[in-house]
C-alpha cells in the first residue's frame, strides 16, 4: 500500500500525535511545557497553517505529521521545520522525504526564506538519518535546551543547499 502525502488539519495531526512513537513523545516534551499531545498538534498546526502542514497516509491512518513554522514576524526569512509519527513513520520517511525535496525549496524561495532550523533531542538517530537524508545540515548542540536541562541538537536547511 502506497504513502500518500495530504495537506494537514487539526483532526489528523492530533490522531498522530495521540498515537505518537515514544522517541518522537520524548522529543516533544522535552521541546516545550505542553499540557498533552492534543497541545503540540494544535501548536504545530496553529504555527504552520494548512499551507505548511502535511500527513503522510499509510494503513488508511494518518502516521506522521510534518510542516515549517514562521518562526517570528520580525524574521521572515527563517522558518522552523517539524515532524512527528506513529510507529509507522519509518515506512512514510521516504516518501514524506521525496515531498519536501520537490515542494519545499521553490516554494520557501518564493516566499523570501533563506534558512529552515530544526532542533532535535540528542540521541534521536532516526530523527538525525532522516534530516541527514534530505539534507540538512547539523549546526551545533544545544546543552540545556530542553524544558529539563535536556541537550538538543541544531539542523539546518540552507537556501544555497536548494538551488
């Protein structure tokens, strides 16, 4: 059965993130003081708007949600990228990969962006392969980033690895 990519909405990135693998789990509590997984989808969501969020279908489920964020109004040109899954993400990463390398670049082009920054839970080496795959670059660590003192680590797309 074929992945399908679909734009995002509120019910599926929060059936994903009900059903949230544990390292994607630890990552996001780690990132932010959330209520539950119901609040970082609609964080997700709110951030990226249905134009810069996506699922990935497989099983007839939603079972990864993925998109970038404005990251600041005074900063236009950088943005924030984002992904989370089921225990079935690995089965949607090559073809929510294959999508972000054929729509992201032109379009953050268009709109002026110029960086996209991900920040990750050290130690979350799917998460690494995976933005090692597409490329992104990994900048620096992050000592004590995390809401416990946790260490993060910095990726990067830049607007020269897109032309």
């Amino acid at each position: 059965m074929p992945v399908e990519i679909r734009p995002g909405n509120p019910r599926d990135l929060c059936f994903v993130a009900a059903n949230l693998r544990d390292e994607d789990r630890r990552e996001i509590f780690a990132s932010a003081r959330l209520a539950n997984a119901t609040e970082a989808a609609m964080v997700s969501w709110y951030s990226s708007g249905a134009d810069w969020s996506w699922t990935a279908w497989a099983k007839g489920q939603p079972q990864a949600a993925f998109g970038i964020s404005v990251v600041s109004p005074f900063q236009p040109h950088m943005r924030s990228a984002w992904a989370w899954g089921t225990r079935h993400f690995i089965r949607c990463a090559p073809a929510i990969t294959r999508f972000c390398k054929q729509e992201w670049p032109r379009r953050l082009i268009d709109e002026g962006v110029t960086r996209v920054e991900i920040r990750s839970l050290k130690g979350h080496d799917l998460a690494h392969r995976w933005l090692a795959a597409l490329p992104a670059r990994k900048e620096a660590e992050m000592p004590n980033y995390g809401v416990n003192g946790e260490t993060f680590e910095l990726w990067a797309f830049r607007k020269e690895d897109w032309q």
